[in-house]
C-alpha cells in the first residue's frame, strides 16, 4: 500500500490547500489516498507525531511549510513571484508533461500565485466588496464561521478547487466553441449568434464577446436557450408569443425580465424539448425582434 502524508499548516489558505489539492488530483498514483495533517506555520511535523499517526517521515510531505521541496518562504526564495501550488504544478508537469498544456490549471496557478503576493491590490476597483465572493476571502470567513476546523477548511477549499477547475474547463472550451462553430446573424444593427453545442457557458462568453442575442440547441437533449444581453435593445415577448404557435411540445419559461427565453434549464426537471431547428429558431428571431 502506497503511505502518504501531507502536511501543511493550521488554518489552510488558498496556497496550502491549492498545493494539497494538486498533489492528490494530479499525483493520484502517489497521493490521492493521502492523510492530511496540520502544522504551525514555519514548522515541520515532529516524528513522533508523525508515528502516532502511522507514518514514518520518509512518507510524509510538506506543502507551504518546513521549507522543503514545496515550500517558497527560503530566503533565497522569498522575493520570487513563486508558491506551494506554483511548486507543486512545476513537479506534477515532469510526471505528466501533458499537464503544461492544460490552461484551465494554468490559471488556477496564475491565481494562487497572486493572491499568495496580495496581487489584489493591482485588481481594478480592489477596495470593491465583491471581492469579498472570491475563495481567499471566503476561506477567511471560513476560519470565523468555524474556527480551528482545520479539515473542514481544507475540505471546503477542495471543494471549491475542484469546482473552480471544471468552470474553467468549460470555459476556456466555450471560447473554442463559439471560435469554431458559432452561426452569427443580424437583427436590424444587432450582432447576434447561433450555436448548437451542450456546452452552456457558450451563452454567457459570446455575450461578453459582444453579442446581443445568443441562440443555443443543445444537439443531445434537443432544448434551445435563448438570452439576450441585459444591456441590448432586445425584448424577447413577440419572439416568445410567434414560438409558442408553432411549438407545441416543448416546454418554454419567458423570464419576466425580457433577456430570457428557455427551453431547458438544470432548475426545471419536468419539460420536453423543442421540435424546432436551431435554423427555424433563428428565422423566428430574425422576423419577430427588432
């Protein structure tokens, strides 16, 4: 049986627990049955400890302490714009090169990296509360929500991690998406899209790209989505009222807002997929809206 122990320190911040995360998703064959154990800050884990625990120290790790192998706060060390996570992604790379072109665990780098270096205060508005959604933060409330739960921490921050990186996954893959099979149409001025894709983030990135309307048929399940950026002239009631007399079977919901016309959504489990085409969809806009 493969014994491994990573230790890093109490109250583990996004550095500690972005390292121990990287370890055991991305060195499973090493480290994804890993125990964790918590040290002061600075400090490695005394052997005796570590034996009560059932490890001998050639079994045990250190992340973001005990100035080892992923620890940057050396002095030789600590002006580099470096952290564990940077550390660990540099060793996961050598036993998996593949892993120097996954760009959604690149970013998650990029981000410890920076908020190790308090990088914030060079974010735009860094004094806006909003900030306060973000994962160093929460992890900061964490500790007064539940003070001295050290695993509950590092679970939440797992949790988040892994919550993190599938969001990003998608996300990077819906720029390729829209990039590659995007349809763009006009409505009067407006730039619009249509795509046929399962992936719905391909919604939100095109309208931050600029497009007024974004049109979706997920080629599975058959469900269409509709959205129009909140800022755009588009009001979607005519196009809602002219697809509701031609389709009979699906299950629409218009959004009182007048940005939102759906066919399908995670929150509704009871509705049936539209019969029209994406093309027949994008004729109906086209005739309806202005």
């Amino acid at each position: 049986m493969n014994k491994r122990l990573i230790v890093t320190h109490h109250a583990p911040d996004c550095d500690a627990i972005g390292s121990t995360w990287m370890l055991k998703r991305f060195d499973a064959q090493h480290y994804a049955t890993a125990q964790v154990a918590f040290t002061d800050p600075g400090t490695t884990i005394h052997p005796s400890e570590a034996e009560r625990l059932g490890f001998q120290m050639h079994e045990v790790t250190h992340v973001d302490t005990g100035l080892g192998e992923f620890d940057h706060h050396q002095p030789d060390r600590g002006q580099l714009r470096i952290c564990a996570t940077s550390l660990v992604y540099d060793y996961v790379c050598k036993i998996h090169p593949e892993l120097k072109n996954d760009q959604a665990l690149q970013e998650i780098v990029k981000f410890v990296t920076d908020d190790d270096h308090f990088g914030e205060v060079d974010w735009p508005e860094p004094d806006a509360l909003r900030y306060s959604f973000m994962l160093p933060s929460l992890l900061h409330g964490f500790e007064s929500v539940d003070p001295h739960n050290d695993e509950s921490q590092m679970h939440f921050g797992f949790t988040c991690f892994d919550c993190a990186y599938a969001s990003l996954k998608e996300t990077i893959q819906a720029k390729e998406v829209v990039e590659k099979d995007g349809q763009t149409f006009q409505i009067g001025q407006l730039k619009c899209l249509a795509i046929e894709s399962k992936n719905d983030t391909v919604m939100k990135y095109a309208q931050k790209m600029g497009y007024s309307l974004v049109v979706r048929k997920d080629p599975t399940s058959g469900e269409v989505r509709i959205k129009a950026r909140p800022d755009s002239s588009v009001e979607l009631k005519p196009l809602s009222e002219a697809i509701l007399k031609v389709d009979t079977i699906g299950t629409w919901y218009y959004h009182p807002s007048g940005k939102m016309l759906l066919n399908g959504s995670r929150k509704q489990r009871h509705q049936r997929p539209t019969k029209l085409s994406l093309q027949e969809v994008v004729a109906l806009a086209q005739e309806h809206l202005s």
